[in-house]
C-alpha cells in the first residue's frame, strides 16, 4: 500500500460509520423518517488564519454510485475515470474564516466529509473508484497539506457521525448531532492543547514511535499517522507488537478465552483456545465456530489480515474483539472479553501508544483510535434517529 494506484480498491468505497451490531438491514427498518438533507454546521476554532475548504464525498446508499455533494446538499456521481486515475474536478465547498460557522446540507450518504486549511485538496477518479489523499505516501500531493475528516452515514435510519484517528491525527475536531428538542450530543473533543501534547508524547516515545509525526518545512507537525500507515510507509517496525501477541496467544494454551460479542445477549458466549499459532474458537455446544492464525503487529494494528472480521454474526464478532483486545494489551490479563475497564487499558510496554496517547488527552475519553475501537462503546460517535441538525467543530491547535 505504498502506492497510490495501490490505495484504490481499499479507498474507492468510505467505511460506513455505524456502531458494531448496526447493519443496514436493521437501519432501513428503521420507524424515524429522515428528511432528504439535514444541515451540518461546521465551526472553525482552529485559531489559524487560513481559507478552509469543504469537501462531502460518499457513496449512494440508493444506487451505490460514489460520488459528491454540494453546499445544497445535492448528490452528483464521479465521471470520467481513467486508468492511470486523473485528477477529479474541484469540488470544494467554501468553509468558515477562522472564528466562523458555515452551514450546508449534508445529503443521505455513507462518506466522508474532509476539511483542509490553506490548500485544496486533490483527489484522483478511476473508472470505478476515488483515490483519496494517502498523506502517509510521501510522494501523494496532500502530504504537506493540513487536513482532516470525519466519517458519517446519514439514512432513514438516523445519523451516525464520528470523528476518525484510525489513519491520523491531524486537525482536532468534535463531532455533534441535534436532537428534536434541540438539544445537542457530542463527542471528539480534545482537551486542551491535547494535540500538542498527543505529540509531544509520541515524540518522546521509545521505540520508533516519533517517525510517525509529520513535519512540515515551515515547522509545523501537520500529522501523526496511525502505526499501521507507518508500518506501511516504513516508519515503524513491523514486530513492534509482536512479543505482546505472543504473550496473548500463548496465554490460552492452558487456559480458556470467553468472548461474549454483544452486550445485549450476555449469555451468548464463545470459548477460544490455542494449538500451534491457531487460537479455535466454540459455541456452548462445543461445535467449533471460527478460527484465527496469529495475527502480524500489522494485522493487530489494521484489524485486517488474519483479525479479518468478515459482515456475519460469528466470525466477525469474535475478531473484532479480538482486535480491540490485542490492541489494548488486555487479552493476556483478562479471559473474558471484551475488557470494558478502561483504567486496564494499553498498560503493556509493546501497547497501541498512539491510541493510547490519543484516549488519554480526549475529555471524554473517547476516540476511533483505531478500526475496531467502538468494541465496548469507546468510539467518539454520535448517533441519533431523528436528527435535527449535525456539526463538526475544529476546536484550538
């Protein structure tokens, strides 16, 4: 993935952002009648004296087809395609001066909504797909821009908004939803100065940990990538974790791993041991249900690979929590998971830092650190069946 041609399949179609145990299904069932656009009001706090420029882009919930919004909120599919992939029109939308608001109309959609400061961004189109900015790819023409995004599927269903690490840090944001009394949910928040000091801990982190921080010529620390996209862009050592999974593999050679997967249904349980690098997974009838090899510190880190976690009610369950206990160090100490202690949390010395860090400088602890950190409900997301109206805030670098 050190490639731009290379990013295409994985980015063509945006990551729906919806809890575990949501699916699409269950949304369209959904009683609430969402209306065809809701405002999102996006807040620059930034305190940077910068233009600011919007982008909505998604995927068709209707059609499928992947494609563009406009300030009014009107969908319009990419044309045009190559292979190689050329540049895609500029579809920015106008954002908010520094200490302003603007307002649009957010569209059903499952997407993205990217903000950049001082320069637009540049987006590439296959004949099937969009190759969005991979800042991580030195080479990639966003590298030096300071940009960010947050993720959010809006359909009958309601919204689901979140804000999103799992690739960077990079521009501190909190996302928001509106509810019919016009009250207001919201999560994302830094604390304060909390990205300099996310940062600073990172830098000052043994182990390789501060070749993720991006700096610019001018001197500013434009990003930190996740440690996945370091591993990628070979920042960091790919056996970084290695010794932690080890631990947590060996750990249930003699001992039994429970995963209860959804915390609706605390007694549907699934018992997991290890033979060989082949953790095997049973129900309560002893039938066997699913089975991992053991995962590389970039399957732990990408919750991909050999943590795949396929869209069923099984396998895809187990790996999840799989991945959310490797990556919170807590799968060697606690037999039953998903852990839901916090206070537990990356205590191991080969640990997420990165997510670590992140969590510890949220004033509400929550953030999308990585794929699969709303296993146990610490995802910075705000959801709600009849929204009235969606922000996003750029709070103080």
């Amino acid at each position: 993935m050190r490639t731009r041609r290379n990013m295409i399949a994985m980015l063509a179609v945006p990551a729906l952002a919806i809890p575990l145990g949501i699916t699409i299904a269950t949304m369209r069932t959904a009683e609430a009648a969402v209306g065809d656009t809701i405002p999102l009001t996006v807040t620059n706090d930034a305190g940077r004296d910068e233009p600011v420029f919007l982008y909505v882009l998604g995927q068709s919930l209707t059609t499928g087809q992947l494609g563009y919004a406009t300030a009014s909120g009107e969908f319009h599919p990419w044309t045009g395609g190559a292979n190689p992939p050329v540049a895609a029109p500029d579809v920015s939308i106008t954002g908010p001066a520094s200490g302003q608001s603007t307002t649009i109309q957010l569209p059903k959609l499952s997407g993205r909504v990217y903000f950049s400061f001082g320069q637009k961004l540049e987006f590439f189109l296959t004949p099937d797909g969009l190759v969005q900015p991979a800042p991580w790819n030195p080479s990639d023409p966003n590298h030096d821009i300071l940009f960010d995004w947050s993720e959010y599927t809006l359909n009958d269903g309601g919204l689901w908004l979140n804000s999103s690490q799992v690739d960077m840090l990079s521009v501190p944001h909190a996302v928001g939803v509106t509810l019919a009394d016009g009250s207001v949910r919201s999560t994302g928040r830094l604390a304060p100065d909390g990205r300099n000091l996310v940062f600073d801990a990172l830098a000052s982190q043994p182990g390789g940990w501060s070749e993720l921080i991006h700096t610019r010529s001018d001197g500013l620390r434009v990003r930190a990538l996740a440690p996945g996209k370091g591993i990628d862009a070979g920042l960091l050592s790919p056996t970084i974790m290695d010794s932690y999974i080890a631990k947590a593999w060996d750990t249930y050679r003699e001992s039994t791993l429970t995963v209860v997967p959804f915390a609706g249904q605390p007694d549907l349980r699934y018992y997991g041991r290890t033979a060989g690098d082949t953790m095997t997974f049973t129900d309560d009838a002893g039938q066997t249900v699913a089975s991992f090899q053991r995962p590389s510190t970039a399957n732990v880190f990408g919750c991909d690979g050999a943590l795949h976690a396929p869209n069923d009610t099984v396998v895809g369950p187990i790996a999840r929590t799989l991945c959310a206990a490797l990556n919170r160090t807590t799968l060697h100490s606690v037999s039953t998971q998903p852990d839901l202690n916090p206070a537990g949390f990356y205590q191991d010395a080969a640990t997420n830092h990165y997510a670590r860090e992140i969590h510890a400088r949220m004033v509400d602890g929550r953030a999308y650190a990585f794929a699969f950190d709303d296993v146990g409900n610490f995802e910075s997301l705000v959801h709600d069946g009849d929204p009235q109206g969606a922000s996003i805030t750029v709070t103080p670098f």
